[in-house]
C-alpha cells in the first residue's frame, strides 16, 4: 500500500477502511491532487478492496483510470454525478480483471469473487444498496 499501512485493514476493519479510502478519493476529486496522488488512493482501496498484491491493484488502476481518462472525474463537479462515477470505476474492475492476461485462471476466479464482495460494500457505502439499481441503472 502507498498512504497506508497494511496492518490498517486489519485495524479499522475492512468495510470501515473502504468506507475511509473511499471518501479520501471522492475529496481529492473535489480538491484536485494530482493523477498520481489519486492513482495511489485508487491503488489502495483497490488492493485492500481485493485484498490483492500491489502490481495487480496497480495494473488495474492503470487500466480503471490512467487508460480511460475519457471518464474525466477530474473534471466532475457535483457530488451527485461524481459518486456514481467513482462506483461504475469499481464495477468496471469486473472487466479489467479479465483483462489481466499474466494471472492464472486460479488467481483471476478468485478476484473475480472478491470484486463481486468489493463491489456490494462500496454499493452499500453509496448508495445503500448492493445493487447498482440506486445508481440509476
């Protein structure tokens, strides 16, 4: 992890430190930090979210939000648009993980079951549901 250490999951709990990381991104979003100070928060709530090794949460970031810059969240305003902007960056882990070529069929199953956990936390810290049908969709 870059701004955290590991022992932080454990320590605040893995919801609780979504629910931090989640909310340090969305401010940083509103007060502009940098692509790479972002990438890092990405990065960290991604692997702690998966519960995976770094270079995987970092090739995921790579693919979420430096390679998909046509997302433009640094460029939203309203909170009411960014949330469900932010969410649709970690429902389209699901895709980017299959996207991960140099991980083993083993490895990629089980991300692909913690996304699915992963992605029903943040739902719920969002928009109260586990379901993506608060966000409009």
């Amino acid at each position: 992890m870059y701004d955290h250490d590991p022992d932080d999951v454990s320590l605040l709990g893995w919801e609780e430190f979504l629910a931090r990381q989640w909310e340090t991104i969305f401010a940083g979003y509103r007060r502009p930090s940098g692509l790479r100070k972002t990438c890092r928060r990405w990065s960290d709530l991604i692997e702690a979210g998966l519960r995976c090794p770094q270079d995987i949460a970092d090739a995921l970031v790579r693919a979420a939000i430096v390679d998909r810059a046509d997302r433009d969240l640094e460029g939203t305003v309203r909170a009411a648009d960014l949330i469900p902007a932010m969410a649709e960056v970690v429902a389209g882990l699901e895709q980017d993980i299959a996207g991960l070529d140099w991980i083993g069929p083993q490895q990629r199953e089980v991300l692909l079951e913690r996304h699915r956990l992963f992605q029903a936390a943040i739902w719920r810290l969002a928009f109260g549901t586990e379901t993506c049908q608060a966000a409009g969709d």
